[in-house]
C-alpha cells in the first residue's frame, strides 16, 4: 500500500560532508594518511591548529604531519576539535590517483 504524506513538508538529507569530524581516536586510524586540522586547547609553542596529513595513532596520540614535515603529536584530550580538510577540486587538477585524466571518466 502506498501512502502519501499530505501538506507541505521539507526533506533534508546530511552527511558528515568533506570536512568529516574526527571525533574518536578510531576514527583517526580509519582516516590515516588523510589531510586534516587538529586544534588544540592550549597553545604550543604559539599555536594552536595544525594542518597536514593524519597519521595513525599511537600510544593513545593523535599525530599530523605539517607541509614542512614536522610532526606533532597531542594526547587525544588535548585536542578540541580534529576534522578532515578536503580539497574537492583535487580530482580536477589530477592529484591523488596518478592518472592522466585527472580522475575524470
């Protein structure tokens, strides 16, 4: 039996989207190798977020590497907020997989 909903109404559909929250050392793990943001609750050395690529976990420790190629390490209570940083034209200009049609096909 079909049904039908009467009146008006609006359906809205959601995601984590492209700037998925971290929210889990677990998480961390699945999304390793991955470009994100950590922000941190106190500074150190000056700063507070740190963006690059995620790496696995270890000893209870989210870590990024920065574009520089310093690692940072931070206890997963420390951390404030930790999400993905997505670039969605990447596939555009064909980085990430390797192939010459910039992942169009």
């Amino acid at each position: 039996m079909n049904q039908t909903v009467a009146g008006r109404y609006v359906l809205e559909v959601s995601s984590p989207g492209l700037d998925r929250p971290l929210r889990t050392l677990e998480a961390v793990e699945r999304f390793a190798g991955q470009r994100a943001v950590l922000t941190t609750l106190a500074a150190h050395d000056g700063r507070r977020h740190y963006e690059g690529v995620l790496l696995a976990p270890r000893d209870a420790r989210a870590g990024v590497r920065t574009d520089e190629g310093n690692e940072y390490w931070f206890a997963w209570a420390e951390i404030k907020d930790a999400h993905l940083k997505v670039d969605p034209w990447s596939r555009l200009r064909g980085a990430g997989d390797g192939r010459s049609d910039g992942g169009l096909r």
